[in-house]
C-alpha cells in the first residue's frame, strides 16, 4: 500500500520533543480522549500509540487545541489505533536495536505499549534517546526515556531500567528519513584525577617517569609555577582515569512458585543482597507479580 509522507523524521523529531519538554500532557487511554484532546483542565491528553499517528497521519495541530485534525481522511480513517497495527504499517522491522534511526517506533512485545527513537540528546542534564507516554517511573505524561542497544528500556541513560523492554522497531511509512535531525552531542564521560602525595627526595622528574607522563603535564594539571620546588605533602594530580561504570541494574517480575532462593541461583546473586537491593523485610513473603532488583 501506497502512504503519503507526512512530514520530515527531522519535523517529527523536533515535534515530538516540544510535546515532551514543553507541553502538560496527561496519560489517557481511553477513546476518543486518548487523541490529543486539549481538555478542560487546560492539558492535551494522549495515551502511547496514538501518539504516533496523531504527530503524523492526522496531522495533531497543538494551535487547534483538538483531538485531531485528519489532512487525509479517506485514506487513513480515524480512530483509536492498537501499537502491533501501527507497526505492520512499518517499513524495516527489526529486533535488533544496535541500529536505530530518528522517527522510528517502537513497540513492547507483548504489543501494550509504544514510544518513538529521537536520537542521542541531553535534555534536563539527562542523556535519554526516545519519546513515550507511559505511567512509569511515576510520571503520567509524554515523556523521555532511553533504550539500550538491546532494547532495554530505562527513564534515561544509567536510570531505572523498567521491566517491560522494547520489542521491535520499525520504520514509518508517513516519515521521509532521508531528512534527519542533529541530535545534541552527548558530551564525553568526564575523567577522574590520580593524585599522590609528595615524600621527601621527591621532584616532578621522579614523579613523572612512575606514573608515565611527563613534567610538562604535571606542571599544567597542577599548575606549579616553579618545577623545581615542590614540598613534603604537597598533593599533586599524576593522571587521569575514566571513572568505574554505573552497574546495569536488571528487575524481575516474581512469577508463581518463585522464591528468593530460587531466584538468586538464577542471577548468580544472593538471598541477602536481594534483600538488601529490594528492601525486603520477610525474604520468606514474595508476591506475584511483584518487580524486584535482580542484579
């Protein structure tokens, strides 16, 4: 089937994004309130997957403040679209999500939930890289979130992973990719400072030969106006080291007949430290369905 391109992934980038950080938004899901409607408390209301096509196919227009605004009725129709149509609507679907593009969607597996690729952005001092609105991590809204070259799903970059990750990707048929955004560079992880501290019958040639670098560098880091006169407990910065990655928490969703025990041999873990990461006051009471740290 032939689809009529929309807009620009670098128009619907920047509009979702505005949606995301501008806007008050609030999560509905229930039809026709789910479509964008600008309501009585002032605040547009959307649920995940009609997001999408209320940015593109029915052309949503915050200036109109309506649920929407189909540029193209006959052909698109209305109504309250499930997340796998949309998706079967996609071009290029793929599991594997080490390669995304800006404007693509995404889709959980079980089908229930949906959000939009960005790209790389630091928003609100926070490195995150998709759209979604979602009642997660407490927030009600269109929101941001990041995904992992796995799919995994987190509220941002080294953030509370959710338990739901993203399934598949794919891309939409009303987006022309062949314009895309410039996403924010995200800025490099900052270094860390190796420091020693003077003893007597030291000097910064001595110093620089142990830790490999130069009397020049020590002179510049630490800014010593004179490289023969240094003193007995003087602090000096002798390198620099990238500082120890955040671990990647990983959840699990208690299913019937789990316990802690049961649980911990499976994550190489122990009863104790789930106990500790999930401050469990019984490790004999577990319930179903219940999201636990795990690693």
């Amino acid at each position: 089937m032939a689809y009529e391109i929309a807009m620009t992934a670098k128009e619907y980038v920047e509009k979702l994004i505005h949606i995301a950080r501008d806007l008050e938004t609030e999560y509905n899901n229930t039809f026709p309130k789910n479509l964008g409607y600008y309501n009585k408390n002032g605040k547009f209301s959307w649920d995940c997957w009609n997001l999408t096509p209320k940015t593109i196919i029915w052309g949503w227009e915050e200036k109109k403040k309506v649920g929407y605004y189909c540029f193209n009725k006959g052909r698109y129709g209305l109504g309250d679209w499930a997340g796998s149509t949309i998706l079967n609507c996609c071009k290029e679907v793929s599991s594997d999500f080490s390669k995304l593009t800006a404007g693509e969607y995404l889709l959980t597996p079980d089908g229930d939930h949906a959000g939009a690729y960005i790209g790389e952005y630091i928003i609100n001092g926070k490195c995150v890289n998709v759209v979604e609105c979602t009642t997660s991590w407490g927030v009600r809204r269109v929101t941001f979130s990041y995904v992992s070259k796995t799919g995994l799903r987190y509220r941002c970059q080294n953030g509370t992973q959710a338990p739901t990750r993203w399934a598949k990707h794919g891309k939409l048929p009303w987006i022309d990719y062949s314009v895309l955004p410039e996403p924010t560079p995200v800025p490099p992880t900052p270094e860390e400072n190796v420091y020693y501290t003077v003893k007597r019958g030291d000097n910064l040639t001595k110093i620089a030969k142990v830790y490999n670098t130069t009397v020049t560098q020590l002179v510049v880091w630490n800014k010593i106006v004179n490289p023969n006169l240094i003193y007995v407990g003087q602090v000096l910065i002798v390198g620099k080291k990238k500082p120890s990655p955040e671990p990647t928490k990983e959840y699990y969703t208690v299913k019937r007949g789990d316990t802690l025990s049961r649980i911990a041999r499976t994550y190489g873990t122990t009863v104790s430290q789930l106990v500790s990461w999930n401050k469990i006051k019984n490790p004999n009471i577990i319930y179903v369905g219940q999201v636990i740290r795990v690693r």
